[in-house]
C-alpha cells in the first residue's frame, strides 16, 4: 500500500511545481489564478500558503526572480537592456530600470558600465585556480532532487543525498550509474543569503513521480563549456568568479539561457579537500 503523504509533503511538491513554472516563463505575463490552479490551493489560501513556504509574496517572488536573473544578464552577457528586460517579463526597459533601482540603487546601464560595483559581496578573480575546460553537447537528463533554500555555504547537502537515496531505495530507481549535481538558481552577489535556492539532485536513467518534498525534472541537454576543478569546496565561489570574469569573455562565449549546475566526482568523505572534483557545466551558445 502507498504511504500517504504528509501534509508539508504534499505541500512542498505543489509548491515546487508552480516555481519551476515561473523559472521556465520570466519572460511571459505569469497569471496568479493560473499558478493557484496548478498548486491545487484553494484560491482562499492560495497565497497564504505560498508566503509560507517561499517567505515572501508570490507577487515578490516572480519581481525578484526577474530582476535578479537581468543582473545576472547584465553582468555576464552582452545582450542590450531592452533584450534584457523582454527576456524577463517587462514590456519596455523603463519598468525593468524602475524594479532594478528599487533592488540595487542603480539602473541597469549603471551597474553594466560600472564594473567595480557590485551590488553585495566582492569579486574573487583568480587566475591561478586550476581548471580543465572543454565543451560538450549534453542529451536532456532526467533527475529527481529536493529543493533547499538559505546560504550555500550553510546548508545540509548530506541530509539532502540521504533524502534521494531513500526515495531511490523505497521506489526501486537503482541504476549502475548515478549522477550527482547540484543546481544553484541564484547568484549570491545579488540575492540575499536567506533567499538562495539550491536544488540537490540525483541524475538517473528512470526517475518515476514526484512524491513529497523529493520532485522530478528535467535538466535541460544542449551545448556547455565543462570548467573541471580539483581543490577544496571553500575556493568554488573564486572558481565562479574566474568563469564569468576570466573564461567566459576570452573565450567569446554567449550564455545560454538555462541554469547551470555542478556535478561531484568524488566524495568529501573519501578523499581529502584538494582532491575534490568538481565540475560546472555552463550553457553557452
């Protein structure tokens, strides 16, 4: 017999699929009623639920989405404003400037022409960090992952893998190879500690249904530039720093416009901080 959910779980589920919905549509109108619909939350409750679980309003929500992902854009691409403020939502640059004052203090142009500005914490170049780069063209991978939420530094990924490995072992999902990876869908520098959102995921040949806080995905196949890195965890913020800062413009690359994620080679438990392997695959175009 199928155990029956918990109440949070179940909760956790709708709520994952109505922010991967507005991940996949910043730059469509993004209708409440529709969300309430596809939650399965009474329209009474709908948003109380919602600023439960997110922390904030769902309206909140969907603005900072926008607005981070054209600071993001702004500072690794040179795709122009108006491209920009289309790609997230806003029918002209105006109303993105009006947002992005309210967020940072500064307009969109500003921050793009002010490199030395950053809107929180400093940027880490470092040349010297040691990094194999490559591009591949990826299929599509199924995966199932569980979503936490605060500082990256500060989360409990050991609890997470446990979470999937018990969901692998109680649906039968065993495979000979599994993938490891990580999904950060939000840049420190320009999103409050507290409202960083990681998706902890397990790549498998056959992921079956969402169940509780433990949801399914696709992640998206397509070109990538592959930064593979030997060293400690502590150093991956300066390894991202270098990507963007260093690597991305050399090389010409324009970004694609999916996350990226991280993929874990080998095991903290197993090997010591230097021999870590971690790779960061980056869509590109």
């Amino acid at each position: 017999m199928e155990q029956k959910l918990s109440t949070k779980e179940e909760y956790v589920k709708r709520i994952n699929v109505i922010v991967e919905y507005i991940n996949n549509h910043l730059g469509e109108n993004i209708d409440l009623g529709i969300l309430s619909e596809m939650s399965g939350f009474s329209p009474w409750h709908f948003h109380r639920i919602v600023r439960a679980f997110l922390g904030e309003p769902i309206g909140a929500f969907i603005t900072r989405m926008r607005v981070e992902t054209a600071a993001r854009l702004l500072r690794y691409s040179e795709l122009p404003v108006q491209d920009i403020a289309f790609r997230v939502g806003y029918d002209v640059p105006s109303s993105l400037s009006k947002s992005f004052r309210l967020f940072y203090g500064i307009s969109p142009n500003q921050y793009r022409k002010n490199k030395n500005y950053t809107i929180m914490k400093p940027i880490e170049l470092r040349p010297d960090l040691p990094l194999e780069i490559e591009e591949k063209v990826l299929a599509p991978q199924q995966v199932i992952y569980v979503r936490l939420a605060g500082a990256y530094v500060n989360l409990d990924y050991s609890a997470a893998w446990q979470r999937l490995w018990n969901h692998v072992r109680e649906e039968n999902l065993f495979a000979p190879e599994v993938g490891h990876l990580c999904i950060y869908h939000d840049d420190p520098k320009v999103t409050e500690p507290d409202k960083l959102r990681t998706d902890v995921c397990l790549a498998l040949p056959r992921v079956g249904k969402p169940k509780g806080e433990v949801g399914v995905k696709e992640v998206a196949g397509g070109k990538y530039a592959i930064f593979r890195y030997r060293g400690p965890y502590s150093n991956l913020h300066a390894v991202y720093d270098t990507i963007y800062l260093k690597w991305i413009p050399e090389r010409g690359y324009k970004l694609g416009n999916t996350p990226g994620f991280e993929k874990y080679l080998n095991h903290p438990d197993h090997v010591k901080p230097e021999d870590l392997v971690t790779e960061v695959y980056i869509p590109v175009e």
